[in-house]
C-alpha cells in the first residue's frame, strides 16, 4: 500500500466513523469505550485531534512535562469533548481529503489511531464497523514495528500470528491465526478481539494477554 492509498483509507474509515458518530444517541456517547476510561465521546473527540502542529505541541508541553503523555492526550480529549456532538462529527468529516498528520508522526500512525479507535467506539456499542483487512494489515505491521506504546513483538514472543482473510504473517512459535482486524485489535492492546483467536497458540496466548491486564 502506497502513500496515497494509506490517506485514501484513512479517508474512508474517517467517513464510517462519523457516519456512525452521526447516527448515535446521546446515551451511546457516554457510553464506555474499549479504552480503559475514555468514553465514546472522549474517543470521538481525540479523533479530532489528528493534525495537531508546532504551536499545539508548544502549548501543550508544560502540561505533558507535569502529566505525561498518555494522561496530556486523555485530558485534551476531554476538553474537545465538551464541544457540540454535530460540531464533534462536522470536524472529523472536516479532515476528509486532508494530508496533515500530527507533528512528530507518519501517515501511518494516523491510518492505526483511525483504524483501532472507531472500533474502540464501535465494539462496545454493538456496532459493526468493518475495516479493509488490507489497510488493517499496513497498520498492523506498522505497530509490530513500534517499541511504544503498545511493544506488540516483546507481549507476542513465542507466537505466530496470521491473518485468516489477507496475507499476513509475524512472529515465530506456537500458530494464531484470526481475521485481520482481531489481530490489529489484540496487537494494540483490545483484549475483547481474544475470542476470535484460533489455533494452536491461541490458548496461551489469550491466557498471557489476560494475565498482563
């Protein structure tokens, strides 16, 4: 998958995750999300935080040196969170067609934060929200490849991981096999993807992700 078919599924799963945004009640959006807590709504409106630049970091900073990173982003989820849903949903339709990313970042990490969080708002709602198991895949390599946050190749060691609907293997050991979109869903951490695990080293590998939490 090239650059310009990374940002072209980037691009349609921003407008399912919206569409879908669209259609939810209020009660849906203060709903759990499949982020330990972060509501629908926070994840909605981290969504909208994908093209952040120079002086959003700048002013940001001081509050990452205080907080650190994970508690900075959960906290300016929130804040965006307090703007209207229409005006939530408007501004991720708004970035559709554009190529700015968040500064420090690649294309790649944008098309992994879309992938894996409409799910995280999807899942737990009881939502179908299907990913293209290609695009699935590009992200999915690209968090094997990552140390932080998610250190997918250490928490997988002794596994084989492949995909049932797309051609994708990584890891050596003990087979796991499961549709591309479980596997990107337990590499990022979504453990509710476990059930759809199969094969030999599925078993143990569910018992040592649920061991972890």
């Amino acid at each position: 998958m090239d650059r310009d078919q990374v940002w072209q599924a980037i691009d349609a799963q921003r407008q399912a995750a919206a569409d879908l945004l669209a259609q939810l009640s209020e009660d849906d959006w203060r709903q759990p999300s499949l982020c330990a807590g972060w509501t629908v709504r926070d994840v909605a409106a981290h969504l909208t935080l994908q093209q952040i630049g120079l002086r959003d970091v700048l002013r940001e900073l001081p509050r990452v040196r205080l907080r650190g990173m994970n508690r900075q982003i959960l906290d300016m989820a929130r804040r965006h969170a307090k703007l209207p849903t229409a005006e939530l949903v408007a501004r991720i339709r708004a970035m559709i067609g554009s190529r700015r990313h968040n500064l420090g970042v690649t294309p790649l990490e944008t098309l992994i934060d879309i992938l894996v969080h409409s799910q995280d708002i999807a899942v737990p709602l009881g939502r179908r929200l299907a990913l293209d198991p290609a695009a699935a895949a590009v992200a999915a390599t690209r968090v094997w490849g990552l140390n932080w946050p998610f250190r997918a190749r250490r928490r997988m060691a002794g596994f084989r991981l492949t995909a049932t609907d797309t051609d994708w293997t990584m890891g050596e050991g003990a087979e796991v096999s499961a549709p591309m979109e479980a596997i990107l869903l337990v590499l990022t951490g979504r453990l509710t993807a476990l059930p759809a695990l199969s094969g030999a080293g599925s078993t143990a590998l569910a018992a040592r992700l649920s061991a972890a939490v």
